[in-house]
C-alpha cells in the first residue's frame, strides 16, 4: 500500500517535472518547481515513516523552509530582476 502512494508521489513528480520544462510562461514553471518542493517533502516524509526513522521528518521541514525561500527569491528576480532590490510600502505594484 504504502510503496503505491511512493509510486504515486514519483509519478506526480515526473509529471510536474515535465510542465516545469515545458511550461508556458515562467509563472507556470516556477508554480511547478514548487510543487516539485513539496512533492519532494512528501516522498521524504513517507520514505522516513517506511523506514521507520522520524529524524527523516525533520529532513523534510529543513527541505520546506528552504524550498519556501528559493521560490520567493525567484519570484522576486522574476519581477524586479534584480534580488539587491528593497521592496517599497508605497508602490502599489501588481502583485
């Protein structure tokens, strides 16, 4: 049962991985590699309880937080082109 959802998680990935090359725009691309990130969260969470080894789910939130900051980073290069670049209270922008 349990080797069917890790199945199931690589298939996902696979297929998130395919619209990270292919997508159409970069907003599309970086929405998958999130996706990937969090899909990557999960198979290191189901692998750790597989194996019977908890420390495995520390692994993952590590691998969250970390995926949660490189995407905002990459939204913010996206959008400003620039990482060095404060954001501002008073620009409305189009966020």
């Amino acid at each position: 049962m349990f080797s069917a959802a890790t199945l199931a998680i690589l298939i996902s990935m696979f297929l998130v991985l395919v619209r990270a090359l292919k997508g159409p725009t970069v907003y599309d691309r970086i929405l998958a590699v999130n996706c990937f990130g969090t899909l990557t969260v999960l198979l290191i969470s189901v692998y750790g309880f597989l194996t019977d080894r908890p420390e495995f789910l520390d692994i993952a939130l590590v691998y969250a937080l970390i995926s949660f900051i490189n995407i905002i980073a990459v939204s913010k290069f996206v959008r400003f082109k620039d990482l060095a670049q404060p954001l501002r209270d008073d620009d409305p922008g189009d966020i």
